[in-house]
C-alpha cells in the first residue's frame, strides 16, 4: 500500500470537492436511489482516491471521476441484477449517455445560477437557502417570519424568476 503524500491528498480533495455534486448528481441519474447512490458514491471516493495521480486538471480529473463511476454503477447493478426491478442494460446505457451528453450543459447552468445567487442581496439569498433547506415546511418557514404562507410562496416565485432571467442572461451572455 502506498504512502499518500500529502500535498497529494490535498490535491485529491480539492478535486474530488469540486467534482462532488457532479459526480453525485451523475451517478443518481442512474440508480433512483438514494441509498444505492450513497453506496455508490462511497465506493466511488474510494476507487478515486486509490489510483489517484498527482498532476490532474480539474476538467481531467472530472472526465476520469465520471467514467470511474460509471464503471462503479455498472458493478453495482450487475452485483444486484437478480433483483427484477432493475432496468436492463439498454435502459442502463441511453441514461448514461443522455446523462454524459448534458453534463456540461448542466454543469454551466449549475455555476450561471451560483453567480446569480451571490448578486442577490443577503436577505434574499438567506430566505432562499433556508427555504430549500432539507426537510423545510414553508408554512412552518412563514410563521417564523410571521408572514403568510401565500406570501411567502409570492416572494420565492419572483426570486425563482429573477434567478431564471440572471441564470439565463449569464449564460446566453457568455460571463461564466
């Protein structure tokens, strides 16, 4: 076993943070399930960090850590292909292709709406953020505000537009 160096190790982790969402967004569009892509993406970090190279860009090590994982999915559906609610591999090979074609897309949109958000105003970005908190009740949200959940509901539609036009004008525009 080697002896990670540890300007290396924090290499690998600066790349695999980065990668993170990605890989994770990736490897759920071809499980459902959020067990299994933890499973997964548990084995995923593992393998990377294994037959990490030192020396990687951030787009190679991202190309890398994608195919890593689809070999990781694949392993994990061909261990639970007795279960017969699992898609066959025709299924299997049009997502992960459809996946792969969108990832950049998806990548630009996921970085244009990460700058819209920081223009927002602090209580605006605030209010968005603790209302798509996990588990979040937007009444429960509009009560501690001491508003109505009606009005609550008004104001995150027009942020939700006004980052969909920022989100929109940033890419169109080219600003990433």
């Amino acid at each position: 076993m080697r002896v990670p160096d540890p300007s290396q190790h924090d290499d690998f982790l600066r790349l695999f943070m980065e990668a993170q969402d990605s890989l994770r967004v990736y490897v759920r569009s071809l499980l459902f399930d959020q067990e299994e892509e933890r499973e997964v993406m548990q084995e995923v970090a593992a393998v990377l960090w294994r037959k990490f190279e030192a020396g990687m860009t951030r787009e190679s090590f991202a190309r890398w850590a994608c195919g890593v994982a689809r070999m990781e999915v694949l392993a994990f559906r061909r261990d639970r292909a007795r279960d017969r609610h699992c898609f066959g591999e025709d299924v299997f090979e049009l997502l992960a292709q459809t996946v792969e074609e969108q990832s950049d897309t998806l990548e630009a949109e996921r970085r244009a709406l990460e700058q819209c958000m920081e223009k927002l105003p602090a209580p605006q970005r605030q209010l968005l953020e603790a209302a798509y908190a996990p588990g979040v009740q937007i009444d429960q949200l509009a009560r501690q505000m001491k508003r109505t959940a009606m009005a609550l509901y008004k104001t995150l539609h027009r942020l939700r537009l006004q980052l969909l036009d920022c989100t929109r004008h940033t890419l169109t525009e080219g600003e990433l």
